[in-house]
C-alpha cells in the first residue's frame, strides 16, 4: 500500500536530505513545508509586508502560489527562488511567519490537499502533530546543534550561499529552534506515536536504511 510519511524536528538536522533519498527510493514524492514558510518570508519582505502583520501575510498569500518540482526546485508565482530562499535572513523571517496562526490554517491546507493522494514524504514542524496525524510512519529527527551547524554551513559552501561561520550559525540554529519550540501555534514538538531518531553521529544511508526499515512492512500490506 502506498502510505504517508511524516518527518519532524528541529532545524539542520537532515530532514530533506533524508526525504529526498527516501522519495526515490519509494518512487514518492518529497515536500518540504519549510520551503513553503520560507516562501512565504521571502515575498512579505520583497513587498515590505511586516512579518507579524498577520492581515496583511494572509491576504498576500491568497494571491501567492508556491509549487516544487520533483528535482526539488521551488517556484514563487512562476520564479525559481530554490536558492533565494536559503539565506540567514529568510531562515529566521520563515520562522517569524510561521508564528502567525491564520498563515500556519494558509499552509496547513495546502499541504494535506496534496498529501490526500498518499505517496509523500512530508518535513517540517507539525506534520505529525497537526499536517498529518494519521500518517502511517512519523519519524522525530534530531541532532546536536554542533553536527548541525556544520552540516548547514557544508551545505551553504557546496549550493554557493553566502554563509556565516559555524559558531555564528549554531547560534542562529539555537534561537531558532528556541522560537519554534515555544511558540503559541503548532509548536515543534514530537508527535507521541513518532519515532526518535538521533542523527549525529550516523550517515545519510544510515538514517534512510534505518527509516525505510519502519516504512517496508506497509509496502507489503494489500490497500
Ligand atoms: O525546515 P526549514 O528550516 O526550512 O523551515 C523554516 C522555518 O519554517 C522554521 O524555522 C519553522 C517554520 N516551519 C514551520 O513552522 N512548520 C513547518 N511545517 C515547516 C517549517
């Protein structure tokens, strides 16, 4: 049968990394909710929209489409903003935005209209906590902030972002997590029935063997 997939934790920790090998491996189709918060940032500051003026978010998501293709590129009302979207800057706006409540209802829906179909792999926040809590497989992955750090500046060098140092960012990491954590609406937290996996010290095929080892007995299972 074909299932949904939920991975959740804290910024940096592999999420994507690990969504993408499992979606092909699964022949599934990966969504990043970040990307989506982080699209959303973006446009409010290209039109000098207040990052907590919920009205105002709202009412410019309503004319805002944000779609991705299944090489993983993100497009913003027709424009690739796949590297636009990865700076310092819009990390911490996407986190800002992702606080207000009507925003989150915006994304939300979105989200589980196309998870309907079954076949995704879905990483962000809340998705086993509110996106989708029937998911049949709902990983919580984690990892030091330290091995976090440096995997996020290791990628800023390899995709040519500009980036800051690894202390720098291991401070953004923190404050981040710390202002997901505690906010009032869907906040990061493992969902009671989610599998905790710690990353630190494990490679990329560890972590996608490790899961794929929870998703196989649901593939062999009749509808
Ligand atoms: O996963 P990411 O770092 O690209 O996400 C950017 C921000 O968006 C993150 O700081 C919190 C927010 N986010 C969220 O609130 N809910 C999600 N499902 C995904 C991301």
């Amino acid at each position: 049968m074909r299932i949904n997939i939920a991975i959740d934790g804290p910024s940096a920790a592999g999420k994507s990394t690990i969504a993408k090998e499992l979606a092909k491996i699964l022949n599934y189709v990966h969504l990043d909710t970040g990307a989506m918060y982080r699209s959303t940032a973006l446009k409010a500051l290209q039109c000098g929209i207040a990052l907590d003026d919920e009205a105002a978010v709202c009412e410019m998501l309503k004319n805002t489409e944000i779609t991705m293709t299944p090489d993983g590129k993100i497009f913003l009302d027709g424009k690739d903003v796949s590297t636009d979207i990865r700076t310092d800057e819009v990390s911490m706006a996407a986190s800002n935005v992702s606080k207000l409540e009507k925003v989150r209802a915006d994304l939300v829906a979105r989200q589980q209209e196309m998870a309907k179909a079954k076949g995704f792999i879905m990483d962000g926040r809340d998705i086993g906590t509110v996106v989708l809590k029937d998911a049949e497989v709902k990983i919580y992955m984690t990892a030091s902030a330290y091995a976090r750090a440096e995997r996020r500046y290791k990628q800023n060098i390899e995709n040519g972002i500009p980036t800051s140092d690894i202390e720098t960012i291991a401070e953004e990491i923190r404050q981040r997590d710390y202002q997901d954590m505690h906010r009032e609406h869907s906040p990061l937290r493992k969902a009671d029935d989610a599998i905790e996996i710690d990353t630190s010290d494990m490679t990329i095929a560890e972590v996608t063997e490790a899961i794929y080892g929870y998703v196989e007995p649901f593939l062999q299972k009749e509808e």
